[in-house]
C-alpha cells in the first residue's frame, strides 16, 4: 500500500502509523451531552467500503493525514492534511 | 571537574570503503532546526536577509557548500554552516541540533544502488536531483537524505543510531560490490 503525502508525494507505508477514524478530529464541544461523547470516544462504523483515517507521516514529514480509503477493493480516493480537514469543518461550524 | 573528550558521532566508525563507495563522517557543522510559529513566508524574508538564503520548497534545499537550508517538513527547515542570527526567533522556534545529528556522505559509483537497498523511495537522479532533500526511513531509522552531485548523498540520522547507521549502509555497500562481481 502506498500512501500519496501532499508534501512528499507517494510513500511506503512504512513511513506512515495508523491511529484510528478520522471522526477523532471532529470533537464534542465541552458542554455537549454525554451521548455525543460517548459516541466521539467509543462508538466507531466499520465499513465494507469508504472509509476515513488518521495516518501520521512518522518517518517523513510528520504530517497527520486524512486518508479516504475503500476497505473492500483497498484503493486510496484521497489524502488531505488532517490540518486542512479540521480548519474547514471549523469554518463550517461558523 | 571531569575532562570530557569531544567526539563526533561516528568517530571511531567511519570512514569505510568498499570498492570505490566511501562512507566518511561530514565536518561538523552547526546544525539548526528552524520550527516556524506562523507559516514561513515572514521566516523565510527573515532568512533570506540575515543568511542570503531562500526558503526551501517541499523536498528541495537552498544555498550551496558552506550555508544550506534543508526542508524538514511543513513550515520547517534545517539550517546548516551559519550561526543563525538571533532575530530569526521572533519568527520560529529555534534549535541548535549541531551535536544531535550523525551526518555522513555517501559517494561512489553505485551509491544510488546501495540506498535503494535501504530506503523506499526514488532517489535515482531524475526523479532526486542535486539539492533534493526526502525525510524517509534508512532500514528502520528516520533520516534525512540529500543528493550533493551525481554520485554522491548525505545522510543525517539521530547520533545515538550512528552505528546502526553505519552498519545499515555499510553491509549495503558490500552488497552492491559483492554482487558486481
């Protein structure tokens, strides 16, 4: 598998570690209910197909990345600076 | 109070040749990290003006021999040779890793063969110029590769892996002359 870092281009998936869903990024806020922070801390989807990561770009640039992947066919659809990802979701809040 | 004995990072390691490849230990240089607090554009005016460097692009170095600026990740870079000035750190955090660093140069024909034993990405000329700079894993350490001429790279790795690093390169060198018979 090959992961395509926006600064330094396709790499090997070496370089990278795996946290976890990319829905990591999208945190309650503090007052929300204990059901939304049940759900951000310990309910996760597992998909046969599309699906959203955090990967870190550990032996590389040290970036966190959002990888859109399909599980079932393991093709990469997309790979953006988790940065970028949440600094959007922020704007759309607004 | 106790003498202590300067050493570089690979004294008593290298150098080490193997049919015309050579791993030889760089002069030590000041080796500063520059981390900048707000994008790089203001670091890269204040770099420009103090040292006479340029801002290095994604994967690729400014300057020449003596004053370098290595890109190290976003918004990031290693400054090499010049004792930066201290009006830099209003724009970035800034750290001197001169002894931090096991800095070694690789050059030989068949020095390209030799790191694509190690390192999982292209560093062919066309595809890894002179002045092109990758983050990457050497084997199992993070390092950091720059091409200096056509047959020839530097390699920076953390000092307390240097003899892993030098034993990594080295078996790669006596494979690559093994191999050519």
């Amino acid at each position: 598998m090959r992961i395509t870092c926006p600064y330094c281009g396709t790499r090997d998936l070496r370089e990278f570690s795996y946290r976890g869903a990319a829905s990591d990024l999208e945190r309650p806020d503090a007052e929300a209910p204990p059901e939304e922070w049940h759900a951000y801390l310990h309910l996760r989807d597992n998909p046969a197909g599309v699906t959203r990561d955090l990967w870190y770009h550990e032996m590389g640039c040290a970036s966190w990345l959002v990888v859109t992947r399909n599980t079932v066919t393991h093709e990469i659809l997309a790979c953006d600076l988790a940065r970028d990802v949440a600094l959007k979701a922020r704007e759309a809040k607004r | 109070m106790a003498e202590l004995i300067a050493k570089t990072p690979c004294a008593g390691l290298l150098p080490v040749r193997h049919g015309g490849l050579s791993l030889t230990e760089c002069a030590p240089t000041a080796i500063h990290h520059l981390a900048a607090y707000r994008g790089a554009a203001q670091l890269g005016v204040a770099l420009e003006k103090a040292h006479g460097l340029g801002w290095p692009a994604p994967g690729r170095s400014t300057g020449a021999a003596s004053a370098r600026a290595l890109w190290f990740g976003p918004d990031q870079a290693l400054l090499l040779g010049p004792m930066p000035v201290a009006a830099l750190a209003r724009h970035c955090a800034l750290t001197d890793q001169s002894d931090g660093w096991a800095h070694v140069c690789l050059s030989g024909p068949g020095a390209e063969e030799v790191l694509a034993r190690l390192v999982p990405v292209d560093l062919r000329a066309g595809a890894f110029p002179e002045g092109a700079v990758a983050r990457t894993a050497l084997f199992h350490m993070s390092a950091l590769i720059t091409r200096t001429g056509a047959e020839s790279f530097e390699i920076f790795a953390f000092r307390s892996m240097a003899r892993t690093l030098v034993h990594d390169v080295s078996e790669a060198m006596k494979s690559v002359v093994a191999q050519r018979g």
